[in-house]
C-alpha cells in the first residue's frame, strides 16, 4: 500500500516536472523575446536617445506630451479606430452567416470548412503579397476582370486612392477564422430547442432570436474582442500592400496622414526611418495603454450583452 502511495506521488511529481518544463521554455521564450523589450522601451521613452547615439539624457515624461500634442497621432489613432471598428464587423457578421450556411445548408461541410479556413492557415506576409498582386493598378486581377465586363473604364488604384479598402479586403479573405468560432458555437446548441420552437409556430426570424443568437453570444463577444485588438494593431498588411504610406517622411501637421497610416506605422516610421527612439516608443507605449483601455471597456460592454445560460 505504501509503495503504491509512493509511486503515484512519483508520477505526479513527473508530471509536475514535464510540465514546468516545457512552460518554462515558453516563459523564457516570452520574458527574452518580448517582455524585457517592453519594459527596455519603456526605460528608453523616458530619455531623449536618437538612432545610433550614446548620448542619452533622461528627460522623464516629456515625449508623452509630445505625443498627445502631435495632432498626426490623432489622426493615425483615429484611422486605426475605424479599421478595428470596420474589421470586427466583417469579421463577426461575416463570419456568422458563413457559418450559419455551412452548418445548415452546405453539403460536403468538412470540405467547406478546410477551403473557407485555408486563406487563415496561409501566412500574413503570404496573404500580403498576394493582395498586392491581386490589386495592382497595372497588372492586377481585379482591374483586368473589372475592365473585361466592362465594369471599369480605366484601371483603379485600388493600393492607392482606396488602400484602407485594400486591407479590409485582404483581412476580410481571412474571415475562415470566425466562421470555424461560429460554428463551434452553433454545435452546442440543442437541437430540442428548435424542435419545441416550431411546435409553438416560431419562425425562422424567430428561432433566430430568441435561440441561436443568445447561445451564441459568448462566441460573437469572444470574436468581437479579438477582432478589435487585432484590429488595433495591424501592421504588417499595411506595410506589404502600402509601403508608402509607412515611410511617412512627408507626414506634417499640414499634409495629414494617409487613412493607412495607422497608430503601429507611426512608431516604426520613428524609430526606423527617422531615428527617434524614444519618442517612438513613447507613442507605441500610448498605443499599448489605449489599446489596453479600449479593449477593457470593450470587453465590459460586450460581456452585458452575452446570454448566458445560467442565466
């Protein structure tokens, strides 16, 4: 009896170990590769330290005061807001009707799901360029298709004139993601419920609302918080589909920034292109804060209006 006591404490005292383990490379990983970068970033903010300079001097919150005196900044977080805004409606309502389609109506629904989720599996860079082909104003698909049905007279500078639509597009082909959440939400609803809704004469209006949206709702709250933190920090799409618009050399108080110039290009322009490490990373310690507060108030806000079924 001892020994058997013995050797399950040496079981779970292995377990224990493999799993401090194998955390403890993520934690390292995660404390080398970002957490001591932040806080390096931080301690930087509150210096005056340029671009391969060894003469720094501490300055304390004076680039933040900068920051909110920049009107450039507002008009980036500005433009950044209404991307976050517009992608999580995309994504959620999107997404929910695809998977109400594929759930409901598609035949062949495993070979829908791998094809609609596919553009996710796909790297952002990947998906990047591949919209950056996509839309050229010269040689791009969509200008040949448009111009073949006569749609268009003359090509469109889709990257250009319409480059906050570019990347709305580009993460709209992404939209696999919330449409598997979605459907992982709509398989726990009990199909009982509908039965007894249309025993009572409910509709399919009516089954929707009173049935599938509540059961639902922790998923679409879920969906919604993640599409406007991603949304908050989108960089990389902007950057491979709009390149102009991160080297902001020409962005003054007098020539605003582009509406793809958001919050994220603003600090990289600093640092990389013009050198000013710390007010940089001043404003990218700003946009973590609202990001931050947004995401807070954001995540209240939507959980009052998630059904649960305790409740």
């Amino acid at each position: 009896m001892v020994k058997e006591k013995n050797r399950k404490n040496l079981i779970e005292k292995e377990k224990r170990l493999s799993f401090y383990c194998f955390m403890s490379l993520w934690i390292l990983g995660f404390a080398i590769f970002q957490l001591i970068p932040i806080f390096w970033g931080f301690r930087v903010s509150l210096t005056n330290q340029m671009a391969f300079s060894v003469q720094t001097k501490f300055v304390g919150f004076a680039n933040y005061i900068t920051v909110f005196q920049d009107p450039t900044i507002f008009v980036s977080i500005t433009y950044t807001l209404l991307f976050a805004l517009l992608t999580t409606i995309l994504q959620v309502l999107i997404g929910f009707i695809l998977a109400m389609l594929v759930e409901k109506y598609f035949i062949m629904q495993s070979f829908f799901r791998v094809m609609f989720y596919l553009p996710y599996v796909i790297p952002i860079v990947a998906t990047g360029w591949i919209f950056r082909v996509f839309l050229d104003k010269n040689v791009g698909t969509l200008n040949i298709f448009l111009t073949q049905i006569h749609l268009i007279s003359e090509n469109v500078s889709w990257l250009g004139e319409y480059g906050l639509l570019s990347i709305l597009m580009a993460n709209f082909w992404r939209v696999g993601w919330s449409m598997l959440i979605f459907i992982g939400g709509l398989s726990t609803i009990p199909r009982d419920l509908y039965d007894a809704a249309s025993v009572d004469g409910a509709g399919y209006v009516k089954k929707m609302m009173i049935i599938t949206i509540p059961f639902v709702s922790p998923f679409i709250a879920f969906q919604m918080v993640v599409s406007f933190i991603y949304g908050m920090q989108v960089f990389i799409l902007p950057y491979i589909l709009n390149p102009a618009a991160i080297r902001g050399a020409q962005v003054t108080a007098e020539a605003p920034p582009k509406e793809t110039f958001f919050i994220l290009a603003k600090g990289y322009d600093l640092i990389f292109n013009k050198g000013r490490l710390a007010y940089g990373f001043a404003v990218l310690w700003v946009t973590f804060i609202i990001v931050l507060m947004f995401s807070l108030i954001y995540t209240r806000m939507v959980k009052k209006m998630t059904y649960s079924e305790v409740e």
